[in-house]
C-alpha cells in the first residue's frame, strides 16, 4: 500500500509502483524464507494471483453486455485491430528472430 500511496502523491502511477515494488521485493525475500515455507507459500500466491486474474477477465466479460451496441464505430474496431496487428508483428518477429540466433 505504501508504494501506490508515495507514488500517487508524486503525480505517478500507482499500479506500475506496486508491480514494481512486488518484483523487487520478491527479489529480496525470496531467498529470506525457509525451503519449507517458499514450498508453501509461492503456491498459494500463484494460486490467488490466478484467481485474481480469472476474477478480473470474468468481470471484463461480463461488462461486454453493459455496452450499448448502437454505438459502436466499426472502422475504428477494424483499424484498431489491424494496428494490433502490425505492432504485435513488429515485435514477435524480431524477437523470435533474435531469440533463435542467440
């Protein structure tokens, strides 16, 4: 809670401060536990990070039916779409390229 409060006083991102204070504190803490409880305990924080992540697509799926249909600007989807497509191109072929050379 610390980092998101710091970082929203500081006019930054509040979301990107936790993740990063969770990817450095699992740095540190990691080797601080016991064979026993890293045994126990990064299961069930693999578990609650994949419940949290179904909870989070599950609500996203079920705002779909709260849009109103009328409104939908079927150029901007399809442009939208094809942008995705080119960026996602752009950085999976470069990237598998380089990976299958190294």
């Amino acid at each position: 809670y610390a980092p998101f409060v710091v970082a929203v006083a500081i006019d930054l991102s509040g979301i990107v401060a936790v993740m990063f204070a969770g990817v450095t504190m699992r740095h540190f803490a990691h080797y601080n536990l016991t064979r026993v409880t890293r045994g126990i305990f990064l299961p069930t924080v693999e578990l609650l990070a994949s419940l949290c992540e179904t909870y989070i697509f599950l609500i996203l799926g079920v705002s779909v039916y709260g849009l109103s249909w009328t409104s939908l600007d079927v150029k901007f989807i399809l442009v939208a779409f094809v942008a995705l497509l080119i960026g996602r191109a752009a950085h999976v072929v470069p990237g598998s390229w380089m990976i299958n050379r190294l």
